[in-house]
C-alpha cells in the first residue's frame, strides 16, 4: 500500500476533472504544489474527487442479494470471481476496497496534521474550518462503510469485543496497524462527524464537498445501522431541515428527458447531498453484467415509474440503469434525500408514530407515482404494519447504492431471517442470517504486512 500512495500524495494527488465539475476543480489550488501546507493547498487535497469521491467500498455489493448472473456471464469469469459469487471466502490482494479507502484515510490524515500548523484567525476562519470539518468527514465516512463491510454488525452486548476495522489518525506508515473494536469503530465515526458537522457549512460549495448536512446524513447512516432509531431519526430530521428537495419522476430538469431514458437521472441532482461513487472492486453487481432479483422487481406496481427510471429490459430480465451518476455502469453511493426520509420514515415506526411514517413514506412516494393516475397513499394500522411497509419500501427505491448489505445485518439480527441465495451450476449456495461471513474477508496482503487478525 505504501509503494501505491506515496507517488500520489508526493505529486500532490493531481486533480483529474470529472466531466460534469470541470468548472468546480479548475478553480482549485495550484497542482504544481508538491506539500501542501496552506489552507488553500489543504482544500486542494481534499478536492482531489478521483480519491476522495470515487472509491467507496462495493465488495459488499458483489455480496448482496440485489442481483444474479445469467450462465453465459457465470462462465466467463475469472476464478476468484467463480467463488466470490458461490459465496465463498476469497484471499484477495491489491489493488482493492480496503487499499482505496485508506488511500482516502491517509490524506485526511496528512490533512488534519498539516492544519494545526495553520493558525486559524479571522480571515481564514471559513476556509480553515472546512479544511478540518471535511476531513474528519470523509475518514469517517469511509470508515463507516469499511465497518460495514468487514466488522460484524453492531451488537451492544458484543461491541466491545467484536473486531472492527483499524483506526488510523496518523499519516506515519511506521505506527503499527491495530483492529479497533466495534464499539470503538462507532465511537470514533460518531465523535469525529460530530464535530465535523459543527464546522461544516450548511449546503456545500458542490456536492463532492462535505456539508453539515451531509455529516447530519451521515450520523443518520451510522446510527440506523447500530439499531438505535431515536438518534437516527434526530441526524435524519436535522439533515432533512437543511436540504429536502426531491425529483418527480413525472418530469423534472433534473431527468434525462423522461424516466424511460438510458440514463434517466442527471449527475448532481436535486436530491444529491453528498456525491459518492462506489468501486469496482469485484465486479459481479455492475449492471452490464448483473441482472436484478426477479422477486424484487414484481413488487413494483404498473403506476411506480421507478420500474421504468431504474431498470431497463435485457434478454428478458430487467437490468439497473437508474444510478444517479449519469452512468448507468458507475453507480452512486453518496447521501441524498431519498434515503433520509426512508430513515425517518423508519425511525418514526419503530419510535411508536406510524402515521407520521407513512407521512414521510407517502411524500417520498408521491414524487415517483404517474402524475395520469391518482396516487393511492398508504396506510398503516399499527406500528409493525407501517414498518414492514417501509422497509419495502426501502429496498425498492435504495438499490445498488451500496446500502443492502448492512440492511440485511441490522434486519437479521432482530430476527427477520433474510438469507441472500444464488444458484450455480444447479447447487444453491446461501448466506445464513448471522454467518461469521457477514464480516468479509480482508485483504490477504494486508494481513501479511500488519499481522492484523483476519475475519
């Protein structure tokens, strides 16, 4: 990994432009500069999105159940691929999730160092509070999904004890690598966003940029996945307060055209808080090669247009085109409105107020239902009722955002027995709720150079 970073961050981590922001990085700091030690140099580095924005963790995804392969595609992949797809354990090495987003952690790090060398006066205040909120944002932002992916779930009564993931705060290569444990995993993504969100501003200068928003977002997240609905809910509504706005499916200026377009949804929509792209990694759930679970796409109604925005008809299964990336081959994992109102929507079932639920649910609903047909919302009798709708509910509008994984953790272990299966070469090969499997593997290279335990 060092051998991989070293030459990046030695030639400043080159700004590369994505097509749609070329605007927002040309007016970035000098990329000539080769260590960056001023606020403006230390915003450059952070604005380096190729690093920062474009690499967040998808080996879960190849693991979910949002997806199979047809025969043809089984056959033709390589062999780690053959057995990540059966479901087994794999050794892998670089390049991969875990190398990418410690990539990501390192120049936060580097970041954060570099600024307490940087008096923070009355000029500088805006610019210097970014630099630091920012930070501490996308470490923890990727240390989140990164325990979602490799630490078991949250369990209050096994966090302390349960391994997590290592928790760097410091750019030094020579200090000794550790795996924190859950309990201090959470502890640290919670502190840190905190804090990032009391120096962030509201709405961000572009999405790639964090926002406290975007941290409230990212509490919400975080929470929701520790199985604690009164904090998600609060980060939820607080983020909701800031930013709300969401598309109609029907026509918006944030469409393609209109939701049976190729690539429906416009890059940095309306609904984008944070911008996101997931990695490649393993690259089993790309929509070129992976077909959506047949049961998930009967549960959309004739009238849902999320049917026509996120699936297009290929060899008579439906395939995912409805990333908002613009890109029906990257997809998003970023925050955005959508998934903030399914967490309180959520949160608010679980807290005892179903009819303020399926108020969230039906505003979120509403916006995606043929404007030629009057929208039926839904109700609830009860409680569980509401909550089952929601979680439904979720799982249609929240796919291939890297979400899915963590969702059948947390859902698993209160019991709901969601149990991801595939089937190959006529052998059904399954993840069993609460398998030791549900903590991916690491990186075998890794292991080697650290010693760290593996899962």
């Amino acid at each position: 990994m060092k051998k991989k970073v070293l030459p990046i961050v030695i030639g400043l981590l080159v700004l590369v432009a994505l097509t749609a922001c070329n605007k927002y990085l040309e007016e970035k700091s000098n990329k000539s500069l080769v260590t960056p030690s001023s606020v403006e140099e230390l915003q450059g580095l952070l604005d380096d999105v190729v690093t920062m924005n474009t690499t967040t963790p998808g080996f879960m995804e190849s693991f979910s159940d949002d997806f199979f392969l047809m025969p043809s595609t089984y056959n033709a992949l390589a062999s780690l691929e053959l057995e990540l797809y059966s479901y087994k354990p794999i050794p892998y090495q670089y390049t991969n999730d875990w190398a990418k987003s410690y990539l990501v952690v390192y120049n936060t790090n580097m970041c954060l160092e570099r600024l307490e060398n940087v008096k923070l006066s009355s000029s500088n205040s805006q610019s210097w509070r970014n630099v630091k909120g920012s930070a501490l944002f996308f470490r923890s932002f990727y240390y989140l999904d990164l325990a979602w992916q490799h630490a078991k779930v949250y369990n209050s009564s096994t966090s302390a004890t349960d391994l997590g993931i290592v928790l760097r705060s410091s750019s030094d290569f020579n200090v000794k690598s550790v795996r924190a444990t859950v309990q201090e995993t959470y502890d640290v993504i919670i502190a840190d966003t905190k804090i990032a969100a009391s120096l962030l501003p509201d709405h961000p200068q572009h999405v790639m940029r964090p926002s406290k928003a975007a941290a409230y977002g990212l509490l919400a997240r975080a929470y929701l996945s520790m199985s604690k609905p009164d904090s998600a809910f609060k980060y939820a509504d607080l983020a909701l307060g800031i930013k709300n706005s969401l598309m109609d499916y029907n026509g918006d200026a944030d469409l393609n055209g209109t939701v049976n377009s190729t690539v429906p949804f416009k890059k940095f929509n309306k609904e984008i808080i944070f911008y996101t792209e997931m990695y490649t990694s393993f690259s089993l759930h790309l929509p070129f090669r992976a077909k959506i679970d047949t049961t998930l796409i009967t549960t959309y109604t004739a009238d849902d247009l999320r049917s026509a925005a996120f699936y297009k008809n290929n060899s008579g299964y439906a395939q995912f085109k409805g990333s908002y990336t613009a890109n029906s081959n990257t997809l998003f994992s970023g925050i955005a409105v959508d998934e903030l109102l399914l967490i309180r929507a959520e949160c608010h079932a679980r807290l005892g107020r179903a009819q303020e639920a399926m108020t969230d649910l039906n505003t979120l609903l509403k916006k995606r239902w043929k404007k030629s047909v009057t929208y039926p919302a839904l109700t609830a009798k009860n409680n569980n009722e509401a909550l089952a709708i929601i979680l439904a509910e979720r799982r249609k509008e929240l796919i291939m955002r890297g979400l899915r994984w963590i969702d059948i953790k947390r859902l698993n272990k209160e019991g709901r027995n969601i149990t991801p299966t595939r089937l190959v070469n006529g052998k059904i090969f399954t993840i069993a709720p609460n398998d030791n499997l549900y903590a991916l593997p690491l990186p075998e290279d890794i292991i080697r150079l650290t010693g760290i335990p593996q899962n």
